[in-house]
C-alpha cells in the first residue's frame, strides 16, 4: 500500500524531462508502481508518437535516418565492437519505448529485438517498424524479467537516455544485462547525471545542490501532466508515476557485482532535453552556458563486456 507523500519537492522539469510535477518521497509495493508507471506511458506514447519531436513520419520518409539519441551514441558504442559495426550483430534495446532509437540500430545491420513494458509503447514501435520496411522483433515485459523473456543471448545490450530512474531493483538489472550478452558482449549506458536531480530547478539565476544525491531505496513519487514533447499533454489521463534515482556509484557497481567487466566511464556536459530553465540549446543537445557548464556533468556513458 502506497503511504501518503511526505515533504513536498516542487520540480519544474523533473530529471527525466518529462515535464512539470510534484515530487514526494513515499513507500509503494512495486506491483502497484510498476502498474502506474504502465499506464502512464501507455499514454505518452499516444503524445509522443503524435509529436514532432520525435517525428515519426520523417524516419519512415527517409530510410537513412537515425535518431539524435543514437546519432549521439553510435561512435562510442561502435569503437567497442568487433570490426566497429553494428552490422550482423544481435542486439537487445532495453526500455525501447515507441522504437525510433530500435529502428535507428536495426538501420545500422543489426538484428534487434526491442524490450518495453508498455503495451501501447510497442504497438506504435511495430507500426513503426513494419511501416519504415524494418525487421524487429519487440517483446513486452519488466527490464528485469528480459533475459528471460527475450530467450537468447545477443552480442550487445542497449539502453540510453531517461531509463534508470524506471528500474527499481539495480541488482535484477544488471543481471539482467548479463544474462542477455554472450562472451564478449557489449553493454551499452547512457543517461542523465545523478547529480542532475539533486539542483534547485525552480531558480533560474543560480545552479545549486538541493535535492539527494543518494536516493537508496527511496521511492519518488511524481504527479506529472506535462510533457517534453510538443504533443498534446491533455491526453496523459494517468499522470502519476514512480521513480528511484541512484548515485554512479550504485549503478556502477551493479554491473560489476553482475560480473561485468567496465570499459568505459565518461561523463558529459551535454542533455538531450532541457532540464533547468538555464540550459540553452547546442546543436541537437542542451548544455549549461558558463561558468556552471565546467561545474556540473549533465550526462554519464558506461560500457561494460561481458568476459
């Protein structure tokens, strides 16, 4: 049973960019949050597959094409891989959400089979799919139940931008990931900074530390209506949701403990979505103009192989 919220965190853009909301520290039986969270993004893949942000249309229009998010990716993840292609290889997309970044890797020669628990996220990702000419294959369940699930072993795991903060148990999780890579397999990680989520994202004249940093096993609840999209947000009916954040070292360590080995640690200064009102656009990404651009990582990338 959820217990009612305590010690109120307003948050204009919450960390996972997905709008505005209240956020409240709670207690929650995971069968309960992982329902929530279904629901609601059964409805944000209605306003996101309907936006122009993540313009579906112009994918299928242009066979060439490849998301920002994986555009991004790519050169790091490929500098990993044997013969630094994606081609022939088979790969798992973890949280692929509606399959703009899944069809983006079956693009580049990959074999790739897509993994969401959103029914509705993976009816738009295999119109998407049959309507652009890709072959992928999309299995619904939990992050954590994919090894199981998807019934093979591939040679790389993907996962990127805006997906740790819906996984509620890091040990299951990077299990998980190694349950699903072969010898040799490369996992591949990047999101959003923890150190994100603890800045003040209601004063647009200063960047300060005001939130946890070490979230544990606490439990974020978020009544959100907004969107970071420019889809129409009076479509999100299921608005509540249920998040845990984890320090780097959380994360890191799980991957280790699962039995990976890490290659790669890096942390950045760019976001794919605006997180504080201070951000300006660069490019394609987002980034803290100066002096805070030097001061704050916004972004981290993990690589890990399996031996």
């Amino acid at each position: 049973m959820t217990t009612p919220p305590t010690s109120p965190e307003p948050c204009s853009v919450d960390p996972a960019g997905r709008g505005f909301g209240l956020i409240h520290e709670v207690q929650i039986e995971h069968a309960a949050a992982f329902a929530a969270n279904r629901t609601n993004w059964d409805d944000r893949a209605k306003v996101h597959a309907a936006s122009q942000t993540y313009d579906l249309e112009g994918l299928i229009a242009d066979p060439h094409r490849v998301s920002d998010v994986v555009a991004h990716d790519l050169p790091v993840l490929t500098a990993y891989l044997p013969g630094g292609s994606l081609d022939g290889l088979d790969l798992v997309h973890l949280q692929c959400h509606i399959g703009t970044d899944t069809l983006s890797m079956a693009r580049q020669g990959a074999r790739v089979t897509g993994v969401d628990n959103s029914t509705a996220s993976l009816d738009v990702a295999r119109e998407l799919a049959g309507r652009a000419g890709a072959d992928i294959r999309y299995v619904e369940c939990d992050v954590t139940e994919a090894a199981t699930a998807v019934e093979e072993q591939v040679d790389v795991v993907y996962t990127s931008i805006g997906t740790i903060c819906w996984v509620r148990d890091l040990t299951a999780w990077a299990r998980t990931i190694a349950g699903l890579l072969r010898p040799g397999g490369v996992f591949y990680f990047r999101d959003s900074h923890p150190m994100l989520a603890t800045l003040d994202d209601l004063d647009p004249t200063d960047v300060r530390v005001l939130h946890r940093y070490f979230g544990g096993d606490v439990t974020l609840h978020i009544d959100n209506e907004g969107t970071c999209t420019d889809g129409d947000p009076s479509l999100i009916e299921h608005t509540h949701s249920y998040e845990w954040h984890y320090a780097m070292s959380e994360t890191v360590q799980s991957l280790l403990d699962a039995g990976l080995r890490l290659r790669l640690m890096a942390e950045g200064r760019t976001l794919d979505w605006q997180a504080l009102a201070q951000m300006v656009p660069e490019g394609a990404d987002w980034v803290l103009p100066a002096p805070w651009a030097d001061r704050v990582p916004l972004s981290y990338t993990l690589i890990a192989t399996k031996d």
